[in-house]
C-alpha cells in the first residue's frame, strides 16, 4: 500500500522527536503546506516548537485541527522488534514511537486539509492545524501559551484533537470532554527520632494511614450523566532518610484528583483539609492544576463527526469523557466545542508502538469528511 498518508506518518516517525525537540517535524509540514497555498506561524517558546498553520479567512466556520510531534522515550531500543525511529511497514502496520500516539493522526490531519483545499481553494471560513513538541512532557511551553497567543488573530468555533481515542476499530471511541486535572503534594509533620526509642517521636507514616484509608473510599462527588465520580488517587509516598534507624519526622504524599465538573479545586481543597483537620495533623498542601473539566455539547459538530465515522468505518461511535488530559484542555476554555478522535490506542507509551495503516486511511477520509460537513453550505 503507497498512499500518501502512510508516507508522511512514515516520514514523521523517522525524527526522533523525544519531548521537546521536535526534531524537524514542524519544518516539513510547513515546508510542504506552503507550497499548497497554506500560510503558517512557528514560534519557539524555549526549547519547544509550537506552529498554526492554516487556510482560508472568509466569513464562514472554522475548524482547527490539534495535536503533536513530540513523543515519549521509546527506553531499550533493543526491547523493539524494529527500531523505534525507523517507520518500518511489515504485516499492514506502521511501527515506531509515535505511529498511535500521534504522528499517524497528524499525516491524517495533513492529507485531509490538503485535499479539501486542492478541491475547494475558494471555501468558506477556515481550517487549521496547530503542533505542539511539548505535549508529552511538562506542557507549559505549548498549547498552553500558544493557544491564546494565536486566539488574538485566529477565531475558531470547532478543534478536533488527534489523540488516539479508538478502542477496536477507528472511530467506536469519541471522546467528547475531558475530567480535570489537579495535582496536590501533602506533606505531614511528624518528630524524628531513634527507632529504639519510639516514645520519643512521632512517626507520620502510623499517624498518616487511618487518613489515607479514609481517602480510598470517600465520596468527593456523584459526577453525572457525561462524566464518573471524581477519583482521588495517590501516587507517591515519601518518608525518612534512607537510614534503618531513623524514624521519619516528615511524610509526603502525591495524589491527583482526577474530578467530574460537579467539583472545583476550591470544593476538593475545601474536602481534602476537612479530612486533614479532622485528623489533627500538622501538615502543609501544595497544588498544581493541571487542567479543568470540558465538555463538547455542540450538536453539529458532534452529528457530523459521528456521520463521518459511520460512512468511512462502519461503526456506531460512543462519545464519552475517559482517559486523561489532552491539550484539548488548553482550548475548550476560549469557548471552542472540542472533541477528541484518533487511531486505537492499544500500544501508545509501549514497547514495538504501530498503527494499522488501514487506519490511516479511514482517519484521512474521516477527517476530509468532517471538513466538508462543517465548512461546505
């Protein structure tokens, strides 16, 4: 099979774009669109490289595709049955680091604007697609900056983000909102001493568990029809000096929350010190939000999402809000009805990570499907 699409996922997978160098990624595609009558805008935040690339600004809708080049560490090269970067095609599949997760999805997104243009140079209103190199990794000097930067001069009603969502087939997965992210590292005070001599001290890791077995069960909120309960799980506990005789004198949790729109951080934090203070520990709280909830209730965009998935593959698609955090968290804010679609994900962050090239195919004609659906009168 030689299709387009395959080639350019091919070429994508061929740059070892480890987080946050992009490896070249951004210069091909803009290389290559501008030659096709697309206009873009790069601009480097550090080390990260982030690109719009677009076309058309007549009055009418306009659709922005989302995604990124960077890719996580593929570890052991030799753990792989081809090497990571070399986009080998063997048995109808694309492998290395970032064929699923997502540069298949990108040469998708490509394709489709491309040949939407090449049919219709005059269309109304606009399509785009923004780039990140800082997606997988910290994410602060993406799509969070650059969004709203290019917001200023750019107004978008709808963004579809590329990020692998399908489970079996493309397309029986949509994901329609995102729960919120929020970070939080406890620390808890307690009195370091010699093990010997336990009356002395306080170990916070005994005065911490009646706490922390309390949190496995509590209910922080029922969620609702479009999103679960809110989770609240710890990560990492930390505690003493490394030494056999020491009682630790300071414990440090990380947890993550991940939350359902029936909460905020302010009612989390407000539940999470109630708890503590119940406790009476003497303790301290750190947050970071990593995202908030969204949720797509347009109805065009989702009916016409969900036709294109039905004509090019043949499945019933189900919209919900699992998984994790996307960058779509970074537009839904501005107002844009955001929706996520991509390839399976069944080898995303894995060892031997590959895509079916057949999927590559139906995302391109899903894709150019969708376009049309939302831009042609």
């Amino acid at each position: 099979m030689n299709a387009e699409v395959i080639t350019l996922a091919q070429q994508l997978v061929q740059k070892p774009s480890i987080t946050p160098d992009d490896a070249g990624c951004i210069p091909l595609l803009m290389n290559r669109m501008s030659g096709q009558g697309f206009q873009g805008h790069h601009h480097r935040f550090g080390e990260v490289d982030n690109v719009l690339i677009w076309h058309g600004n007549q009055p009418g809708p306009a659709l922005l595709f989302l995604g990124h080049t960077d890719v996580v560490s593929p570890g052991n090269e030799a753990d792989w049955t081809y090497p990571p970067f070399s986009g080998q095609l063997a048995e109808g599949l694309l492998h290395g680091r970032g064929a699923a997760d997502m540069k298949g999805a990108v040469a998708a997104m490509v394709l489709a604007m491309e040949k939407f243009v090449a049919t219709h140079k005059n269309h109304p209103g606009k399509i785009a697609i923004m780039l990140t190199s800082d997606e997988e990794g910290e994410a602060t000097d993406g799509i969070q900056k650059f969004m709203p930067m290019m917001a200023k001069d750019h107004h978008f009603d709808y963004c579809l983000v590329g990020e692998p969502s399908s489970s079996e087939q493309v397309g029986d997965t949509v994901r329609v909102g995102r729960r919120g992210s929020l970070h939080v590292i406890i620390t808890i005070e307690g009195k370091q001493g010699h093990v010997a001599y336990p009356e002395l001290a306080e170990n916070p890791v005994f005065t911490a568990a009646p706490f922390l077995a309390e949190t496995a069960d509590y209910v922080w909120d029922q969620g609702n029809a479009d999103f679960p309960p809110t989770s609240f799980q710890v990560s990492n506990i930390r505690a003493g000096t490394g030494a056999a005789n020491v009682i630790p004198g300071r414990l440090h949790i990380t947890a993550n929350f991940r939350y359902s729109p029936e909460s905020s951080q302010t009612s989390l934090a407000k539940q999470l010190k109630g708890l503590l203070d119940k406790h009476g520990f003497d303790y301290q709280l750190d947050w970071a939000l990593s995202g908030e909830p969204f949720h797509c209730k347009n109805d065009t965009f989702k009916t016409a999402l969900k036709k294109a998935i039905q004509r090019f593959s043949d499945v019933e698609p189900e919209f919900n809000t699992q998984g994790g955090t996307s960058d779509g968290r970074f537009v839904a804010p501005l107002g844009i009805a955001t929706m996520e679609l991509g390839p399976i994900n069944k080898t995303i962050h894995q060892v031997n990570e590959c895509v079916p090239v057949k999927q590559l195919l139906q995302l391109e004609n899903i894709y150019l499907d969708l376009i049309k659906r939302l831009l042609l009168p």
